[in-house]
C-alpha cells in the first residue's frame, strides 16, 4: 500500500486529520488576519515554508520568515498575520490533539467565547453525513465503555506492577524491572487507543448534536 505526498506549492488544506492531530498546509492570503483564539487541548506547530508572517502569542509579537517555526501551546491566546502585502505567506501548521471544539475565539479582554463545533466537513475529515446522529450517539457511549474498561484494566495492571517494580530496583534485578515496565505498557497502549477511538466518536458527533430532526418541530 502506498502513500500520499502533498506539495506545499500547490497544496492548501488539511492533509491529515484524526484526534490524535490535525496537520494542514496553510496558504494565507495577501495581508490575511485570523481572528485571535486557542486551543483547549491542542498545542499548534507553525512552521514558514514561503513568505512571512507575524505570530501574536500570549501577548508577544514576532515576526517570522521562512524555515523558521514557533509553537502556540494549548490555551495559549494566539493570531497570525501576514505581514506581506503583495503574495502569499505559505506555512505547514498541526495541532495536536484534535478534539472538538478545535477552536475557542477570545474577546478583547481575553475572555473566551462560547465554544464553536465545526462539522469535520470543513477539516476533510471521512465522516458520512447521512448517519443519524442517535447512531453517531450510541457509538460514542459504547467508545466511551470501551475507553472507561481499558482505564480501569490499565490502573489494576499498573498497581501490580508497581509492587513487582519496586522488588525489582529493591534487588536491582534490571529483567524484571524491565518486564514490569512492559506489562504497564502494554494496558497504557490499549488505553490510548481506546481514547483516541473516543476522541473519533466525539469529533464526529459533537458538531451535529444541535441538528434539527426533520420529524420533529422545534421546541417539542
């Protein structure tokens, strides 16, 4: 199986979007603002592949050109603008993780702003909008079972070997320490999995729980 590749040249859109990241390829437009916001979750990455742009984090002001990168970290208040006035500024960007609501606009006075859910549409990311949103419900609950069961197994399996690791250093018996770090790896492994499952569920359907039924007249 192959592999896409993406041209920075050409390419304007996100090139990968689960909830684990979200990485795109940025082409701001000629003197382009966006609008000031952060991250609940998400740490974002900036990196200038073409033109220049200024970067407003956490009150600071910078001005980058291209092959330089700078990170917004999550809450951090952050705006980009494109200092050029006659071309694009092109930038590679990824925000990780990738969890509804994505973005939190911020007021003058910093305060947040009621949380915007945006459809996964406008992330490309694969999701079929013909799927009942009470389907969409039930497959996050059972994702949510799911991710709750591996939790528990992971903190069950970690105080055990927090006695056996303990023995271990106790007689600086290096194999078994070793064994003891596996076995806690292997049920910390299975709970990101299952988190990230439930970070799916929960991107997909968080933007459409609003949605009107058609069967139903508003306020019934």
């Amino acid at each position: 199986m192959g592999f896409d590749v993406f041209d920075y040249r050409t390419v304007d859109r996100n090139v990968l979007v689960t909830p684990e990241i979200r990485a795109r390829l940025y082409h701001m437009k000629p003197g382009q603002v966006d609008r000031r916001h952060s991250h609940d979750l998400g740490h974002e990455v900036f990196l200038i592949l073409e033109g220049e742009a200024e970067f407003t984090i956490n009150g600071e002001t910078r001005v980058l050109g291209p092959g330089q990168m700078c990170v917004a970290l999550a809450d951090e208040i952050h705006q980009v603008r494109n200092t050029l006035p006659d071309r694009e500024t092109v930038m590679y960007l990824s925000v990780t993780p990738h969890i509804q609501p994505t973005h939190t606009g911020r007021n003058d006075d910093d305060s947040p702003q009621p949380p915007r859910f945006v459809p996964n549409a406008n992330y490309h990311a694969e999701t079929d909008p013909n799927v009942p949103v009470d389907l969409l419900l039930q497959r996050h609950l059972e994702a949510a079972q799911v991710a709750a069961e591996a939790a528990q197994a992971n903190l069950e399996r970690h105080r055990a070997m927090a006695h056996a690791l303990r023995q271990a250093r106790g007689a600086n018996d290096l194999e078994a320490a070793a064994t003891a770090r596996n076995a806690m790896w292997e049920t910390l492994y299975t709970l990101f999995k299952a988190m990230y499952a439930l970070g799916s569920t929960w991107n997909e359907l968080a933007p459409r729980m609003t949605e009107p039924r058609a069967d139903v007249s508003p306020g019934a």
